[in-house]
C-alpha cells in the first residue's frame, strides 16, 4: 500500500473513531498523552519549561497542544495551525421521543449549522456526544461520553409516488421532514425515557443519574478510499477532521526543538465560532498570555511574541465541481490531488494577503508540494472561517488554506489521498522553519 493511501486510511479511521467534538478532542487527548505530553487543566497554575510537551482542553470540545522551544518565545514567536472539531448536523433536542401513528419511535432534532439536508436521508445513523451525570459536587456534573456503535435509526424518504416534484428539487422542513425513526412500538416498550434509558444501559449506569445531555446524529457507515485508482477520499466531516488530523501528525513528526509550534482545535466554527470554545472567544489570546507568562516573560514580550507568530487557518477548500464548473471562479479552478488550496477573498471573509499568501507558497515550494488558489465566483457569496474571526481577538499574521474538496457539508464528502500528504508535508515544513 502507498504511503498516501496508509495516511488517507489512517485520516478515515481517525473520522470514524471521532463521531462528535468531544471524540474529537478524547482522541487527540490519547494520542498527545501516548507522545509525552502533559495536560494542563485551565483552572490550575501553569509552569511551562522550555523543550516540554503540553496541551490543554476546553469545554471537552476544543483542544489546544503546543511544544516549548528552547529559544524565547518573545523573538521566535509561535508557529500556530487552526482547525475545528465541530460539523454541520442534527442535535437532539430534550426530550426527544416522539410518536407517530401510534407506533412510529421518532426523535426530536433540531438542524447544527448547515447540513445538506437530503444527504442525510436514508441511511443509517446513530448517537454520539457527551452525557452530564449526577455529581454530589452541583457546579460539576460527571461527564461520560457516548457513542453507540450500531446503526441506530433512519430519516426516510417520501416515495416518489407520493411526491413526484422530488426529483425537480424539494426544500426539506426541518421540523418536519428530517426527523429519524428510531423503533416501532411494541406493548413492552414506553415512549417516555427511551432514549435515556438507551443511553444509560450504553454507559452502564442508572438512567436516574443523567441529569442533560450533548447528543448529535452521526451517519454510521465507515468512509473509504475510492475511485479509479484509488485517488479519492468518501468520508463524512472531512470538514473539518482532516485538516486537525494533518495538524496533528504535522505537531507528532516536527523535529523543530528551537521554535514554538502549537495546534488549536476549535469547536463550533460552524455556527458561527461565537461560543466560549470558538475562534470567536478570548480562548486563544488567554491561553497565549498564560504560555508567555509561565515561561516568565512580561507583557512587553507577550506582544513581541504576537507580531513575531504565524497562523495557518486549515479548514476545507472547494474543488472546482465536474459538472457544475461554472459555479466557480472563471480563471482559478482548484482540483483535488492539486494541492492545498489557497484561499483569497478581496473583502477578507479570508485573511490570506500577499504577505501572509507568499508565506505559505514559499512553505509549500520548500516542502516540494503543489498548490492552489481559491477565489470566488464576484457574484456569489462564499462561506467563512476561522482565521478572520480568530484575528478579532488577536492581530496575528494569517493565511486561510484548505484541501479541495467536492460536497462540502454533505454527510459524505469528497477529498483527495494524494492532497492529505501534500498538506501534511507542508504542515511539518512550516513547524519546521526556524
Ligand atoms: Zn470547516
């Protein structure tokens, strides 16, 4: 097997073993603890030293790892890469059963950011997220996370019979059309309570004991490598796990002892990142204050540390669509297995600009990786990121880059193997620089 082809592998395990944000970060967290890297709970005091390994969490969902170079931070700044935990999808509401025709188990969703909703349709999905327990200490539920690992329930189609127009385009409600079915009722089973109770018997505790819960649908089915010859990526949330699965491994295999590298992997860029965990929240800037202060350096050097640091904000590209070129940009067509994709935008929705671009092209020249740019079609809107939204709350210098990728936010996207280690090799260069 090609290296590419083990690393794409290695990315749709790693998707699979992740089905919510909190998987997300409990992965990150193993894989970070097995690679000599201590936590640091942000409610404790800090002591950094130079040379060590750390990371700290927040709100179970977003994660943030650094190693401690041996020169000051103040003068060589910090090598930072952004991506998020979160993807668009359905959160089940409290509670959540709901019965139809007498007989019909539904639950309760409601739409997390923005889907596409007939993707979701007809296949097999399941629960996963995080459950708050009972905990004699209020201000501190018990936290379990939990992810069933069967297929779970549905969200069927009308037939065609029933609904002639559906192949001319048909918007979907989302409180009416998208609800999973989950069970036929029998004389044994009670509506009320199914799903904590299902949930209870999972975690083997007492259904008495859950007090909330964080629970998102997450299609069942495994991704898989595909196409001719093998050049492709089916998978859901490649937006945006398989740029936190490229910074990661970049992080692992940096060999970058003198400079500072760190990875920040947010939550809810999907909605918005206006939430305590998202790119939107001080989150950053204060844990970039406590790193400064607990190698002993002073305000002064805190912001020399800022303007000396470099953000690369990861997040997923769109590729160029086969049959719907015409969508794009006339020039700049980006394809998959092209390279990571630059992304411009003259009204900075991206933060990419020609210092911070020629930055990341000159990265990617001495990694010997192809690249790409994005720009959007002038009379269409595009989507957002993390970068513009992070350097509201801290001026650092930042490029907006993505794999190309086809089908973005269906629960089954497209990417390409071969882009996985391009962006990978350049990640590793970047922290590499000295
Ligand atoms: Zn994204």
């Amino acid at each position: 097997m090609s290296s590419e082809i083990q690393l794409a592998n290695e990315l749709i395990d790693f998707i699979y073993e992740s089905p919510s944000p909190y998987h997300v970060v409990s992965n990150l967290k193993t894989t970070l603890n097995s690679e000599g890297f201590t936590e640091l709970p942000l409610t404790s005091t800090w002591k950094l030293e130079a040379g060590k390994k750390y990371y700290t969490t927040k709100n179970d969902s977003a994660l943030f790892a650094f190693t401690i170079g041996q020169k000051n931070i103040a003068e060589t700044g910090i090598k930072m890469i952004c991506a998020h935990s979160d993807s668009p999808g359905f959160k089940i509401k409290p509670q959540p059963e709901m019965l139809a025709e007498g007989k019909y188990l539904k639950l309760n969703t409601e739409v997390y950011g923005g889907p596409i909703l007939m993707t979701w349709m007809d296949r097999p999905l399941s629960i996963a997220g995080r459950v708050s327990l009972k905990s004699d200490d209020i201000l501190n539920p018990k936290t379990k996370f939990v992810s069933i690992n069967r297929p779970l329930m549905t969200i069927p189609n009308l037939a065609i019979h029933l609904n002639r127009q559906v192949n001319d385009g048909i918007a979907l409600n989302k409180q009416i059309d998208m609800l999973p079915l989950l069970g036929m009722l029998n004389d044994k089973l009670e509506k009320d309570n199914y799903l904590l109770n299902l949930i209870a018997e999972e975690l083997k505790v007492d259904a008495a004991e859950i007090i909330d819960f964080d629970l998102t649908l997450f299609e069942y089915e495994k991704g898989c490598v595909m196409g001719l010859n093998n050049e492709f990526i089916s998978s859901g949330k490649l937006d945006d796990l398989a740029m936190v699965h490229a910074g990661t491994k970049a992080l692992l295999e940096s060999s970058n002892t003198e400079t500072t590298q760190m990875l920040c992997v947010f939550d809810n860029e999907e909605v918005g990142s206006g939430t305590k965990q998202g790119a939107g929240s001080p989150v950053l800037k204060n844990i970039l204050e406590r790193i400064n202060f607990a190698l002993g350096n002073n305000t002064e050097q805190y912001f020399q540390m800022i303007y000396n640091s470099f953000m690369i904000s990861a997040d997923m590209a769109h590729a160029v669509h086969p049959n719907n070129a015409g969508k794009h940009d006339p020039i700049l067509h980006p394809v998959i297995n092209g390279g990571p994709v630059i992304k411009i935008h003259a009204n900075q929705k991206y933060t990419t600009d020609g210092d911070s671009g020629a930055v990341y092209e000159m990265i990617c020249k001495k990694a010997d990786v192809p690249y790409q740019k994005f720009v959007n079609r002038s009379d269409l809107v595009g989507g957002s990121t993390l970068g513009n939204v992070s350097t509201g709350q801290i001026d650092i210098r930042t490029i907006d880059m993505g794999n190309p990728m086809l089908a973005m936010h269906s629960v089954r996207e497209l990417g390409g193997v071969s882009d996985h280690t391009y962006t990978t090799k350049s990640f590793v260069t970047f922290y590499n620089l000295k």
